[in-house]
C-alpha cells in the first residue's frame, strides 16, 4: 500500500465521522501535524483558525529553519515545483549554496523527490536530435513528505511577521481565497490512488502525474498491456462539463502513447451531457470511500 493511500486510511480511522470532502479538505491540511489530542470540526476553516492560527506561537518552534531554508520552502509550496525551476528562481540564494540546502532538506525528511516519466528523444545514427531538444533535460519534481508543511508554507509562513504581532485577519483571509487549488493537488495524488483499485477492474499498474517540455498532466495511469488512460482532476464547486473532455482530448494529441480511454475526478459531480459521453471514465466523491472504508 502506498503512503498516501496508507496515510489516508489512517487519517479516516481517527475521523471517521466526517465525509469524504471533509476527509480530504481536512487530509491536506493535517497530515504529518500530531493527531493525537485534536478534534476535527466538518468546517476546516475553523479547524485552521483553532488549531493553527490561534496557536502559532506554540507551532512554530517546530518550523524554526534559517532565512534561506525558510524562502526555499515558501518557494517550493507556491511554485511549479520542477527542481531545476526552483534552482534558477531562488535569485537570493546561488545555485550552489541552493544544491545544499535542498540536500539538507532531503535528509531532514522535510521534502522528496517525484521521479518525471517523460523520455527524451535519443540520438539514431545518422538522424539528429530535433533543436528544441538539444541540451534538454527531463526535471524531477519536489514535493512536501508530510501536507502539514506543506499547508505551513504555504499559508502561515509568509504571513509570520503578521502573526508574531498577533495580526490574523489577513493570513485567514488568505487561506480562504487559495484553499480550493491548495487541495486540488492532494485530491490529484489520492485520485493517483483511486484509478488503481481493483474494484474498477482497470488494471493499472503505474499512475502518477506527467509533465514535458510542453506541458502537464494530472493523471497519466498505465494498465497491464502498456496502454494508457489520461485523466483530470477538478476540485472546485463547478460541475465538470463536456469542455473539460473535450480540452483533454486536444492535450492527449501531443503525447507518443496509446491512450485507450479518459477519465475524469470531480469534487461536484458532472453535466447531465458529459455523463452521457462513451469512452469516459467518472469518478465523483463517493467513489473515494473505496481508499478507505472497505
């Protein structure tokens, strides 16, 4: 069982009471923090307001990083999150002194790396390799251990000056306009997890997200006989439509795999049209009970 997914089941154990839209707002915010003596409320901006905001003199000993570190981190948690990005826009800090600080950081179990998938095209004899191509290289992307740091990051760092002086409006204000995509990205790992149950009978044997020179994507998951389901996730409170297939459908055309089928994860549901769609995969909240509650 992967992490996400075992860390996930774990999470429900302790909240069972809540449901699946608050297990996962909830998840991404509280996993890696210590569990032990809290209580969830369903609204997960009161649980931050409690929980983290009103005691962040107490928190953030345990965040105490020097001035480099701490922008290293505010960086990756509001960035694109390709390693080599986050080595050239790190102007503060060289590239070099950067290279150890993220090495520092990889031993501390702070952040880890998410291996790319893509394949860059090789030399053949007496063939060259296309312009765009030359001195090209693949990049990893990073990425947080635990959620808890990352939600730290990105929402309660920047706005440290401002709570030392017991100032909290603004950081809360904040959390509430950039909560919706901060999730979307722990809603694409457990829908990573999700496409690789058994109960769908899809026998996947590799998902995770993809990304090229050109472009990326959320779910790129391949089955038993080397071919390939893409898919999208949406965690926002507007139904997904059949112009989300159909810009997907346009963004597989600029990949060199056999994509047998498409699928699609909602927070809200789909169109009445879009259900009635052939060669589609749906995947609404309900379908995530089957990471946990079997």
């Amino acid at each position: 069982m992967s992490n996400i997914k075992n860390n996930f089941k774990n999470f429900y154990i302790k909240f069972a009471y809540l449901n699946t839209k608050e297990l996962i707002e909830n998840f991404a915010v509280f996993e890696g923090f210590e569990l032990n003596n809290i209580t969830l409320d369903n609204n997960v901006f009161e649980n931050i307001k409690t929980i983290v905001v009103q005691n962040y003199h107490k928190i953030k000993e345990k965040f105490y990083f020097d001035k480099d570190k701490k922008l290293i981190l505010q960086k990756l948690a509001g960035g694109d999150r390709k390693q080599y990005s986050l080595y050239r826009n790190t102007k503060e800090i060289s590239q070099t002194r950067g290279r150890i600080l993220h090495k520092e950081l990889y031993q501390n179990n702070i952040i880890k790396k998410e291996p790319t998938r893509e394949k860059i095209p090789q030399r053949e004899k007496n063939r060259y390799i296309k312009k765009e191509f030359r001195g090209y290289y693949p990049e990893d992307k990073i990425k947080f251990v635990k959620n808890f740091d990352r939600f730290w990051y990105t929402f309660i760092s920047p706005f440290s000056d401002e709570l030392e002086q017991g100032y909290k409006q603004d950081c809360i204000n904040y959390i509430q306009n950039g909560f919706e995509k901060y999730v979307s990205l722990t809603f694409e790992e457990l829908s990573n997890e999700l496409i690789k149950e058994e109960f769908f009978n899809l026998n996947i044997v590799e998902s995770g997200g993809y990304w090229n020179k050109y472009t990326e994507y959320d779910i790129l998951a391949k089955n038993k006989d080397n071919r390939y389901i893409l898919g999208e996730c949406k965690w926002t409170n507007q139904k997904i439509c059949k112009n989300t297939l159909r810009k997907l459908q346009n963004k597989a055309k600029n990949l060199d795999f056999e994509i047998v089928n498409f699928a699609l994860f909602s927070k809200n549901g789909f169109s009445k049209s879009l259900k009635k769609e052939r060669n589609i995969l749906l995947f609404d909240l309900s379908d995530f009970r089957k990471l946990y509650d079997r």
